[in-house]
C-alpha cells in the first residue's frame, strides 16, 4: 500500500507541474498574441524597435555619399563652364540634322560664351523685315533687285541660327525661317544669309541674301 500511496503521489506531482508548464505556455503565448495585437495597430514611427539606431550609420554614408556627389557635379559644371568660355571663338558647338533631307533643316547648339553682336545686328533687320520694312536691306542685296518684293510678298516670322562661321571680322550668319501669306504649309523652312562685319568698334551688316 505505501508503494501505491507513494507511486500516487509522485504521479499527483507529475500532473501538477505538466499543468503548470501548460498553463506558463498559454500565458506565454498569449503575452506573445496580445504583442503582436497592440503592435500590429500602431504605425512602425511607434512601434517600439532598435531599427532607427541599426539604421543610423547608413544614412550616415548616404548623406556623406550624396555630399561627394554634389561636389563632383559642381566640379564637373566648373569645368565645363571654363572650357566654353575658352572655346567662345567656336560659335557653333553642335549641328543636329533632325532628318535626311537633302538640305536638312540643322538645329545649332550655340556656345552661350559667343560674342552676340553679329546675331544682334542680323536680328534687328530680321525684326524689320517681320514689320513689313523690306527696303531696310535695299542697299545690301547686290544684284537680287526682286528680294524686296518677295519680301513684301512672304514676309517673315519666325526664324532660328541655322549655321554660323566667324572668320576673323566677318561672321556668316544663316537663318532658318518660316514665312506667312501662304509661303508653305507644315512649318516648312527656308534659308536667308547675312554677312556682318565689324567696322571700328560696332558690327554692320554687308550683305543680305534668300532664297525663296
């Protein structure tokens, strides 16, 4: 009898602490349950997490690395200002054919370190002839005695450089432009030329010349 008594007992005591150990697991659990509950409703800014601090240094690098970035971008806008500058004699930096006609209609990346004034004196008379003053070129077009005409007959309105070569003091100067009164449909373009020249210290306009 004491041997069952005693076997009772042990086994009483078995079931007891496997009781305990399965109710200190569904505490456990429930704690974990009930963690995962209350964080799931909270924004990750509040959710209590090392994650901020592990991440520091890396933003740390990307802030240094967009730092060098920046410094390298401003050196490399330096230099590529400074080579334009000393590059001011070659007006036209790049010509782009936007088809393959065979006089394709060239779009001009102009040096913005050019000396404008040729342009300037070119554009003054382009702005006239817009206005409808046609005789301002009269004494500038040789023998085409008929471009006042045209000029009056198709007058322009818009233009843009096509091509420009500066050979010591004189620039040639060549405009795309587009006429109204009917001249052509679908923005067509066509060619006029100045040849300015520079006369003691100012630019003149030497010659005019269209094609129609």
């Amino acid at each position: 009898m004491d041997g069952y008594a005693l076997n009772a007992t042990h086994a009483g005591k078995r079931r007891g602490i496997t009781k305990r150990l399965a109710a200190d697991g569904a505490i456990a659990g429930f704690s974990s349950s009930l963690s995962f509950s209350l964080n799931a409703d909270r924004t990750p800014q509040q959710r209590p997490s090392l994650d901020g601090y592990r991440l520091l240094p890396v933003d740390l690098a990307m802030k240094r690395c967009l730092a060098r970035a920046s410094q390298v971008l401003a050196i490399i806008i330096v230099g590529l200002t400074a080579l334009l500058f000393l590059m001011r004699s070659d007006t036209v930096l790049l010509r782009v054919p936007p088809d393959n006609n065979i006089r394709p209609r060239y779009y001009c990346l102009l040096n913005p370190f050019r000396n404008k004034a040729p342009e300037n004196v070119a554009e003054t008379y382009l702005n006239e002839l817009r206005d409808g003053r046609s005789d301002v070129i009269s004494s500038y077009i040789g023998e085409r005695q008929d471009i006042p005409g045209k000029e009056n007959q198709w007058p322009i309105q818009s233009w843009r450089v096509g091509n420009r070569e500066d050979i010591s003091d004189k620039s040639e100067i060549m405009y795309w432009v587009k006429r109204g009164n009917g001249y052509a449909t679908g923005g067509y373009e066509e060619e006029v030329h100045f040849t300015v020249v520079r006369s003691g210290g100012s630019w003149e306009l030497e010659s005019f010349r269209a094609i129609y």
